[in-house]
C-alpha cells in the first residue's frame, strides 16, 4: 500500500477519534461542575427538571389551610373518597426514598435555578454534551447496581400457562419489553442516567450512579404493576379464618371461584407489611392494561392520590361494573394486593376515579408513574445489589488513575532510554494506541470502569510488547546486514509480524469469552482489551512502520542511523 493511503488512513482514525472524544473533553474540561451537577442529578432540581413532568414535587407541600387544597374530582368519579373508601384502605405502593440521594451538597432552597435562562441554556447544552461523552463506571462514581431474574415460574402460575409452553422467542420479546418499562419508570422518576444490560439466562444488570438509597429502586424495578379491580365477597370474608400455621403464606379458599388475598399495612418502622386477608371474586372485571393516564393528585384533605383516567374500553367496563354492583365492595389490587376496597355507592359512567389510603407523596408519586409506564410482562425477583459509595468511588478513580498514569511514565522512559528515538516512535504510537481505544469506548456509549482501566493497562503493556519485538527484529537484521538500515526496518517488520498476530489473536479468544461467560465487570475488562488489541496490533504495525517509512524518506534515519534503534 502506497505510503499516501496508509498516511490518509491514520488522519482518518486520528479525525474520527478527535471527533468522538471532543464531547468528553468539553463536558469534563469546559462546562461548569455546578451545571454538570445538576445535569448529574445531583441536585433537588434536578429530579423534576429532567423527569419533565410537572408531578415530580420537589419538596414536601406545607400544611394548608381548606382554601390552599387543590379542587378534589367531582363525586361521581371519586371512587376512592367518596364511595366508602374511609374503611380498610390500605396501599401497597413503592418504599420511601430518593433516587437521587446525594443533595448534601446542594442546599435545599425554593428556587429553582433552571428557571434562569442562562443556566437553563448551559444546562441543556451539558445535558446533550453528557450523552455524547464517555461516562465513568459505577465502580468510579459510586452508585446502585442491581442484578434482576424475570420469574416465568411465577408468570406460568399466574396465568396459568405450562412453563414448557413459553418458548425461547416469548421469554426474550418479554426481557425486551421488561428492559423498556424500567427504563421509562426510573427515567420518570428523574434519573438523568441509568444502564440496563442483559445478561444470559433471562437477567439484567440494572446500574444507577450516584444512587446509593436501593429502596425506593427495588420497588420501581421489582413492581410488576398489574392493576387488578375484583369484587370483594364481604361475607366471605367475615366468615374466613386464616391461620398461617395451617394455611400457610398462599392460603386457597374453598370455593374455586374465590380467591384470598391481603391488606397490607406500615408497621411501626413505616414498612408495609401482611395484615389481615379478605375473599376476592376470582374474575377480573378491569386490569392496568385499560389505564389510559395516571398522575399524583390531592384529595380535598390535601393528601396525595393517585388519580387515574381508563380508556374507552375500561370506562365501558367500569360504568359496567359500578351499574350492577352498586352498594357492593370494589377491591383494587397491585400485584395480587390489597391497595383499597372501596364501596360502590352509585353508577360511575365516567372513566376517571382516584385511588388514596395513606400515601405518602413518594408513594402516589410512584403508584402514578407504574401505572403510567404499564405492567411489566413477566414478574421479577431481585437476585442481588450492590451499593458503591461516592467516597469510595472516587478514591478507587483517584488510585486507578494513578496506576495508569504512572505506568505510562514508567513505561515511556524505559522506551526511551533503551531504544532512543525508536522508543520515541513507540511513545507516540502508545499515545495514539490510548485515544483511539477511549474514542472507541465514548463513540459506542461505553462506560470507563475500574476493569476497563486494567484492560487498558494490559494493552498498552501489549503494544510496548510488541513494539520491543519489532526493535529487536530490526537490531538482528542490523547486524546480518552491516548497517543497511532501510533494509533492516522491512525485514524486521516481517519477521515480527507472525508473532505478534499469532499472540495477540489468541488473546483475542481469550478476550472473546471472558466477554461471553463472563458479566458485569468483567465484561468491561474483555471489551477493553478486546479492542485494545486490535488497536494495538493497527498502531504497532501499521503507524510505526509508516513514520519510519517517512523518517527514511527524509533522509534523517540514514544521518542519525546511531540513534534510532
């Protein structure tokens, strides 16, 4: 290949590179850090701001006089206030917490600093900045890493479907449509940021920096959300003993057509907990899948609701449902529990109500948006977590950062020393050798983790491995040639090639299964030294031995022929 193409290939990799990494540098070098806190979600605002959703309250509304409550739903479709929802009503919504947890460092204030246009302007720029730039890994920033399973066992008992029946085509459309659904929930909820990958075996690797609170994110991430509306068999239920030790926790009722199912209430730590059961109608005569919108209200007491609006479908089932059981109990399930069993005073044609019962603002604040986001299609179970801390996360990058960067020191003197201004060309190689993997790494969206960095590590040690044995092909042929330079630099690049391809293709192998069996972090390292070969194999062969190519055009190997290698 002429020297021309193979110089117009390096600008191209060289201008491409540039191109993806100037993002990162922008972001990381030239944006406010106060703007890339929020951007972060690092700040109270920033919740609401990126959730942009007018029902992400940012902070907890003061006690109100009558005048201050918000106007409730009229009576006819206030299904929750009105038609005898003051008695065991109880909801089962998500755990209390923040999913931005880290606000110590901004004060709390009743300003919000978006409303400035300017920072409002910055922000915006920052946040569109922020996607295009590579991100930390978990392990570097601190954050929640959660380890999902979709429970088709579950599924199958639920619908009572045979297990064998659900094939390999039906479980991995439902992954896809699980791994959706989280990401719409958490990304309402006002993460600016969160990776979900998959794993084998039907599981997911959910991470969320800067989210070190698991709570609030077990229950947006583990609650299937099936909205279930069931007649309540009042004297069923007043007849109904239960007894655990017999019963167990899954207890049947008599009559198939009946069901059991349970309240559940705070404890005294405020945990919603099994309380009493209750005799269901086994027919559901309204599901979630008829929701239409779902958002956080108020009831004329001023306490949060969820109130909830059905399609054309629902609302004919509902006005339905309200016409013929009028005076009877109307029970409200989430995932198989009790949230409410109000009682039907009148038709409701309308297809609106609300649903309330002791919520907290976090909890109709989280019902709504399930609801909104719909069911997930399979059950989950949470198999693990992992809870990084900030602090910790930023003294592992301090200490990562620092082994790399005197490695590379250590490494660049050596070359140097020992091989002069061939060493020099392997510097520069080296270099090139780095931008091109972390170009690599941002153009995909690809996070820079601890094992990314040991990756890196690795392969920077492997280019230098095979630079020095170009160095030392070159210094036999120098020998056998009695100092024809030109010709020593084309032999030795030949005799070279074959053991470094032969080398670096069966660490490629290597590289490919870690990835394959491998998961979290350990896929990061395989991705990293996967392409660290390849891009090591392109800069130690390829650009190396077009500057030589150059340098002897120039006539300046000949004159210095003692100092180049």
């Amino acid at each position: 290949m002429a020297k021309s193409s193979r110089l117009f290939i390096v600008l191209l990799f060289i201008s491409v590179s540039g191109y993806s990494l100037y993002p990162s540098l922008e972001y990381y070098f030239f944006t406010d850090k106060k703007i890339r806190d929020l951007v972060e979600n690092k700040g109270r605002f920033a919740a609401s701001s990126l959730a942009g959703n007018e029902e992400v309250v940012l902070e907890q509304p003061a006690e109100t006089d009558a005048t201050d409550v918000p106007p409730a739903l009229p009576d006819d479709i206030d299904i929750a206030n009105d038609l005898g929802l003051d008695t065991d009503e109880v909801p089962v919504p998500p755990a209390q917490s923040d999913l931005t947890n880290d606000v110590a460092e901004i004060e709390p204030t009743t300003t919000n600093p978006l409303d400035d246009p300017a920072t409002k302007l910055a922000y915006d720029k920052a946040k569109a900045t922020r996607i295009k730039a590579i991100k930390p890994g978990l392990d570097l920033s601190g954050g929640l890493s959660i380890d999902v399973e979709a429970d088709f066992a579950k599924l199958s008992e639920l619908t009572g479907t045979p297990l064998a029946e659900i094939d390999a085509e039906a479980r991995q459309e439902a992954i896809d449509r699980i791994v959706t659904k989280i990401q719409n929930r958490i990304d309402a909820a006002g993460v600016s940021e969160i990776t979900i990958r998959k794993q084998p075996n039907y599981r997911l690797t959910i991470q969320i920096p800067g989210e070190t609170s698991s709570e609030r994110v077990q229950s947006l991430v583990s609650t299937t959300g099936r909205l279930e509306f069931k007649l309540v068999d009042n004297e069923a239920s007043e007849s109904y003993t239960y007894d655990e030790n017999i019963d167990g926790q899954n207890p049947t009722h008599s009559d198939p057509s009946r069901e059991v199912a349970f309240f559940y209430e705070p404890n005294e730590l405020g945990k919603r907990e099994r309380s009493y059961p209750v005799v269901l109608e086994r027919e559901v005569l309204i599901d979630g899948d008829n929701i239409q919108n779902a958002r956080l209200d108020y009831n004329q007491y001023g306490e949060p609701v969820v109130a909830f609006e059905l399609n054309s479908i629902g609302t004919s089932q509902f006005s339905e449902v309200t016409a013929q059981n009028t005076g009877r109990s109307l029970a409200i399930l989430l995932d198989g529990n009790v949230m409410s069993a109000p009682n039907i005073n009148q038709h409701i044609p309308s297809g609106q109500a609300q649903i309330s019962g002791g919520f907290t603002l976090d909890e109709a604040r989280d019902l709504a948006l399930i609801l909104r986001s719909g069911s997930l299609p399979v059950p989950i179970r949470i198999i693990s977590e992992d809870i990084i801390a900030a602090k910790l996360g930023e003294e592992l990058r301090t200490r990562a950062f620092q082994a790399l960067f005197t490695s590379l020191i250590v490494i660049i003197l050596f070359m140097l020393v020992y091989y002069r201004f061939s060493g020099l060309i392997a510097v520069t190689a080296l270099v090139l050798n780095a931008i091109l993997i972390i170009s690599f790494l941002a153009s995909f969206g690809l996070a820079l983790s601890i094992s990314g960095i040991a990756g890196l590590l690795l392969t920077i040690g492997m280019s230098i491995d095979a630079n020095v044995i170009i160095f030392s092909r070159i210094r036999e042929e120098l020998k056998s040639t009695k100092g024809n330079i030109a010709d020593s630099i084309r032999k030795g690049y030949a005799r070279a090639f074959w053991t470094i391809f032969d080398a670096n293709v069966t660490t490629l192998i290597a590289a490919f299964m870690l990835f394959y069996y491998g998961s979290g972090f350990l896929q990061g390292f395989a991705t990293t030294l996967f392409v660290g070969i390849i891009v090591s194999m392109f800069t130690s062969l390829f650009v190396t031995r077009l500057i030589f190519d150059f340098l002897l055009d120039l006539g300046y190997i000949r004159r210095h022929s003692a100092l180049i290698i």
